[in-house]
C-alpha cells in the first residue's frame, strides 16, 4: 500500500529523521509514536504530500491515495453542517451528477435512435459504478458519520462557521473519514473527542477498509486501534508488531540492550585508542597501531539520545477534612428554557476519586461549576468540614497574569519549599530550556493550559475539582499527574476524555445524562460492564434525581441522602466478579503479548528468507530451491497460526 525508501529530513542542517525504509501493508492500523519533536507529524505531511523529504521516495500502490488530518488549524463556513460533509463526496455527486443527465438524454432520445443504445450502456456502467461505490446510501453514511462524531441531528442545517475550533476538527475529520482513502492518516484525532465519540471512531477504525496512521495520547485508544506500533526514535523508525501496552516493555528491553551494546563498544574503543597512545611512536609498533586506527575508523557508532528526564511530583499534604467533603441536594441550573440539572442530589466523600462522564453538552462542566461555588437556581450546596477546593476550568487559561513569564507566574503562587521544584514541574508540562521565560501572552492555548494546570499542584487543598486536567498533554504529562493524584491524600471529582486515564484513577463514576446522575461505584471498566448489562437487560437503573418539588430557599432542611444504587451482598459479588474477570484479561494480555513476540518472530525470519531468495543464483541450486520454497511455505503456515490466536485471543 505504502512504501518508504531512504527518507531523511532535516531542517537548517539538523537530521530530524535519516534514511527510513518503511512499508505498510492493506488494512494496517499503525501508531506513530515517539517524543515531541521527534518528527511524527512532519513525517505524516511528507507521506500526505503536504511537505517535501530532504531525500528518499514515497511509493503508493498503484491508484492508492492519502488523506490527511492536522491537529487544527481548519475551519469551514459558507455550507450547513450536512452539505460541508456531502462535499466530501465529490466523486460520487459528479456520478449522480451525470446519471441525472444521462436519465435525462434518455428521457428526450427516440428509443430507435443509434445513440440510444450507447447511452443506455454507459448509464447501466455508471449505475453499477455508483451502487458499488455507496452512493445509493450515502445519505446515510453521512448520517452515521456526523452522529458518531456527537453531533446532533438539529446541527446539520447549521453554517459549518457557526461551530467553534473542536467541532470544526470533527467536521473535517468527518470529511475524511467519507472519503475514505486507502492510507488515513490522522494526527491526535481524538483531542477534540468526548469519549462516546471516541467509543464510536475506535470502532470505525477498527472496521475501516484502508490503511490507518495516527498520532495520538490517548493509551486506550491506541491499545484498542492499533496492532502495530512504529516508534520514530533516534533519527529512525523502528517497527513493534504488538499493542501499545506491549510496547512499552519491548522497547525499554530494546533500548536497555542497546545501552548494554554502547558500553561494551565503549570500553572497546577505549582500550583501542588507549593501545594508540600508548605506541604510537614506537617504530616496532607502527604497523599495530596503523591496524587499529584503521579499525577505528570502520566503527559505527552506536548514539544514543538522552532520554527525556522522568519526573515525579507529589502534591502538598491535604489538610483533614470531615467525611462528606461537599453534599449537593435538590440542585437545579438552567439556562434560560435550558434545564441542565434537575433537582440533583450528589453526595462526594473523603478520599474519593469522582468521574464525572456522559456526552458532550450533558452538564458535566456545570455541574463542576456548580461543586466549585458556581450559580444554580434551586436547591443547597454544602461544603463539608474543613474543606479548602481548588478548581481547574476549562477556561482557567484565561486567569493567568500575561505580562509574567511562564516561571514567573509559577513562582508567584509557589510556597517555599516548593521553589526548588519549579523547574521540574514546568518540564513536566513541556516548558523546557527557554520556554520557561516566555510572556504568558505569547504561549498558545495549549501552553497556557497546561501552565495553569502547572500551578494547581503547588497549592495546598484537599478538594480538586479538574475539568478535562489532561487536555494538550502528552503521555509522559498524563502519567505525572496521573501518578501525582493517585498518591494525593484528598479528594479528586474530575472530567477527561481520557478512559485510560479515567479507569486508573476513578474509585466512582457519575454520569451525568438528561438532568440527572447516576452512580457507578467502580472504575470505568466496572461503569461500561454496568451500563451494557442494563441496555441488554433493559434493567431500571436508580436515578438521584428527585421527582417531588423541593424548597427553592437554600437554607432549607437537609434530605437524608440517598441510598446507593445496590446493597452490599450484589456490589461485593459484582466486584468478585469484575476481578475474576480482570485475572482471565491479564492471562489473556499475557498471552497476546507472546503470540505477537512469536509473530514478529517468524515474519523477521520470513523476511530474511525472502532476501535470500531473491538474491541472484539461489535457485541456481534446485535442491537448495526446493528447500527454500518448503521452508517458505512452513513459514507462512506458522505465521498463519500465530495470526489465527491472535485474532482468537483478541475477539
């Protein structure tokens, strides 16, 4: 499908990437990952078209085409929401297009007329043409398409310039997503996702025809996409025929061997150049000497980069706050006609990690606002004993002093103890080298966020209430605060998009849906199991919302709270369960690993036998053709039962 010869690029003299030999095979879902900087997305614009190599090719299958998504930068106006994604279409309306016009020329030619029949058999071409290529039900795949991106049917009449910078990338992403090319290339395609959205694009990638090459942060959604990884590392490309969990181990037992390689080369020139200077200008030596610096300078060098500096951050000892850390009862907001929460009751208590989820527009960030001392229209709010909150916002970029630098905004609010970290926190969130001085005005959206976010754990507070913390983060960023709030000694109530992310920090999810929440008291993994047994079952789920009107004063009595959606005996047999099946995925994961260890096994071992054969004068030999071509064939027949488990073990 796609073939990469000899590529280099390099930008003022400075190799970004060198000499990279890389194909991807029909049907391929890769991940694209390495560090920020490293050269992904330049590599998915050459490969696009969009930017030139320094040196190498690019070879297409005949007829194949490429298609690419940037992180932004894209916003469409002039066509409602449906016509701006009918437009992707262009091959198919030109068919229609023409149909109609050849239906017509039917419509007004005699049936005895000679070019009736000419026409006629163009037109039966076409349709058949038409038909194949999905234009009979294309309507509907557009439909498909833009509610599986969230949006709503009420959208689709609306200007494409009506939608703000998130929903603009998700109607190019539908675009390209309805033009399907043969190589998809898409870079962090779930940035501006809720995660039902990002539920329904990992299902469709996982279903799409063509070829797959993204970028992306999210864990989860590479694990669940992608069966083959290639890391761009060290001015190259190496490929990993696993998942992105099984990766990780690989790569550090590849990069723990190479340093092990790099020492022992080391010690090596070190003892030559040692023998050297030593006799040099011993006349009975010259010849030894010559010997070995010739031999040196035969040697490649194995260069290593440094590795990007791990970093782990505690967050200031939380103060001792009473066991309800902040009660809602009978809670309404509305905005105008808009009833977002209904007379809600939400109890958060000590040491808990609340995720609040549910569909974009549902009220997730209101009713964060509202936890925070935000407006609401009925109802009380009460905070526990003892509470000191911190609250991260969506638009908490927006508070910062943007005549300081990024360190300087920092040391502003840092207690003294903490000063000596600044640094560490600041690389922690991607402010390296002289980003730290940078004006706070001149940072991007994405800078400032993180910035903000920065600030956050410096204060001392046994409530964190963060909407969507892990926005314009990179994986190394999310597994530091991912580490820093599961060793925090207080309470979290959060909202990402991030499951991998919101599975291992939540100790409950809440999803917040048509006015109203619902408990799970699990992990998110626990919270999808719940909600698929009940949209199986069509099981009546215990909602909190109230059905009797309650006081509009805020001083009014307190409620009893209400009681948990199942008793004790059914959540500790649901969580036997849960971790009965959780040991069955590790075995499973386990063994998944192997298989794919075995595979790239085999098809390195395949690979090399196919150079050899291809190699002048192999079959010069006809026993030693024989040979390889029943070697060969044993080969494939193993490779196609390691691919068979797989697929078994993944299903």
């Amino acid at each position: 499908m796609l073939q990469l010869i000899n590529l280099s690029k390099d930008f003022s003299g400075n190799p970004l990437f060198t000499s990279i030999s890389w194909h991807l095979k029909k049907g391929e879902r890769v991940a694209l990952v390495g560090e920020n900087g490293a050269g992904k997305s330049t590599l998915m614009k050459i490969i696009a078209g969009l930017t030139e190599p320094s040196s190498g090719e690019i070879q297409f299958a005949r007829g194949a085409r490429a298609s690419y998504l940037p992180q932004d930068g894209i916003v469409t106006a002039g066509r409602s929401l449906f016509h701006e994604a009918r437009a992707a279409l262009a091959e198919l309306l030109a068919m229609e297009e023409e149909l109609h016009r050849i239906g017509f020329d039917l419509e007004r030619l005699p049936h005895d007329s000679p070019e009736h029949e000419q026409i006629l058999a163009r037109y039966g071409e076409l349709q058949e043409q038409f038909r194949h290529g999905g234009g009979y039900t294309m309507e509907a795949e557009i439909g498909t398409v833009l509610k599986g991106l969230g949006f709503a049917q009420v959208d689709w009449h609306r200007d494409g310039g009506e939608f703000s910078g998130g929903w603009q990338m998700r109607i190019a992403l539908a675009r390209l997503l309805l033009q399907k090319p043969d190589v998809l290339l898409l870079d962090e395609p779930t940035n501006h996702l809720d995660i039902e959205a990002r539920n329904w694009l990992e299902e469709y990638l996982c279903a799409y025809p063509g070829s797959v090459i993204l970028v992306s942060h999210d864990r989860y959604f590479m694990d669940s996409v992608c069966s083959r990884i290639a890391e761009v590392w060290n001015h190259t490309m190496t490929d990993y025929h696993c998942r992105y969990s099984t990766y990780l181990h690989q790569r550090e037992e590849r990069v723990t061997a190479l340093r092990n390689a790099k020492r022992i080369q080391d010690e090596e020139i070190e003892k030559t150049e040692d023998f050297i200077r030593r006799f040099r200008y011993q006349a009975n030596k010259a010849s030894q000497v010559q010997s070995r610096i010739k031999q040196l300078e035969k040697v490649e060098r194995i260069i290593i980069p440094p590795e990007r500096k791990k970093i782990r951050f505690q967050f200031p000892e939380a103060p001792k706050s009473g066991k309800n850390v902040i009660e809602l009862k009978g809670v309404t907001r509305s905005f105008g006609n808009h009833v977002v929460l209904n007379r809600i009751d939400l109890t958060i208590e000590k040491s808990e990690r609340v995720a609040l989820v549910g569909h974009n527009g549902a009220g997730k960030s209101t009713l964060m606002a509202v936890l925070a001392g935000g407006g609401f229209q009925g109802g009380e709010r009460v905070p526990g004993y003892n509470v000191s909150m911190d609250y991260f916002a969506q638009d908490q970029a927006n508070v910062l002093d943007q005549n300081r630098s990024a360190y300087d905004e920092l040391y502003a609010d840092a207690p003294y103890d903490m000063v000596p970290r600044l640094r560490d926190i600041l690389g922690a969130f991607l402010f390296t080298g002289d980003d730290i001085h940078k004006k706070v005005s001149v940072l991007s959206g994405g800078e400032r966020n993180r910035l903000a976010l920065a600030k956050m754990l410096l204060r001392p507070s046994n409530l964190l209430l963060m909407d969507e913390p892990t926005n314009h983060l990179d994986l190394n960023s999310k597994e530091v605060l991912l580490d820093a709030l599961k060793g925090f000694d207080g309470t979290v109530v959060f909202v990402s998009h991030d499951r991998y992310f919101v599975n291992a920090l939540a100790t409950r999810v809440v999803e917040v849906d048509d006015g109203g929440v619902e408990n799970y008291f699990g992990d998110y993994e626990y919270y999808l199991e719940k909600k698929d047994a009940v949209a199986t079952l069509s099981l009546p789920v215990t909602r909190t919302a109230v059905s009797e009107p309650r006081s509009q004063n805020p001083l009014s009595g307190v409620d009893p709270a209400p009681l948990p959606p199942q008793n004790k005996e059914v959540r500790l047999k649901d969580r036997e369960e849960e971790k009965r099946r959780k040991r069955e995925d590790q075995v499973r994961q386990k063994r998944m690993g192997e298989v794919e260890a075995q595979i790239a096994a085999v098809e390195k071992e395949l690979a090399q036998l196919e150079i050899e054969m291809n190699a002048p004068g192999f079959f010069d030999d006809p026993e030693r053709g024989v040979q390889g071509g029943e070697r060969h064939a044993v080969l494939n027949g193993r490779l196609e039962k390691f691919y068979g488990e797989w697929e078994e073990l993944s299903g």
